[in-house]
C-alpha cells in the first residue's frame, strides 16, 4: 500500500504508513458529466471515478445531489408508461 507522507509531501510504502493526505481537486465535472451520470449514462468506470471525485469534492458532490434531486422530481411528474407483454 503506498500512502502520502503529509510532512513530505511525498509517497512511502507500507502497510499502517500513517495517514493519508487529502489533496483537493484541482478540476471538477461540468454539468454534461453530472447529467450523465445521473441519467445513468455514463460507463460504470465513469461514474465510480465520478463517486470517488465527489467523496473528495463538498463542490461536486453537492452539485452531484442538487442533480439527483431534478432527476427525482422529473421522475415523480413523469407520466407512467405501461410495460410491455413481454417484459
């Protein structure tokens, strides 16, 4: 496991190194990415690294929630749609 020396900025190996720095985000989703992934269009690999972004990110992950918070209420007005026979 390598870890982050927080004293050195610099990388150590090991297990039980200590802890590891936190470094913010230097970039974040635009809004095309958060749609994606909230519309579940995005490749599984796409949302994972889009899920660990915003467990770093309070912007992005408070503008990954406002997002879900539309889908929801877009999902709640929409019309039912009746499935099909063989679904």
């Amino acid at each position: 496991m390598t870890t982050l020396d927080p004293t050195r900025g610099q990388a150590r190996a090991g297990r039980g190194a200590g802890p590891v720095a936190s470094v913010p985000p230097r970039h974040h989703a635009d809004d095309a990415l958060l749609a994606d992934c909230v519309s579940g269009a995005l490749d599984p690999a796409a949302a994972l690294v889009l899920a660990c972004h915003a467990e770093l990110c309070a912007a992005c992950a408070r503008r990954l929630a406002d997002y879900e918070a539309v889908a929801a209420m877009l999902a709640e007005d929409a019309p039912a749609v009746p499935l099909a026979g063989d679904a």
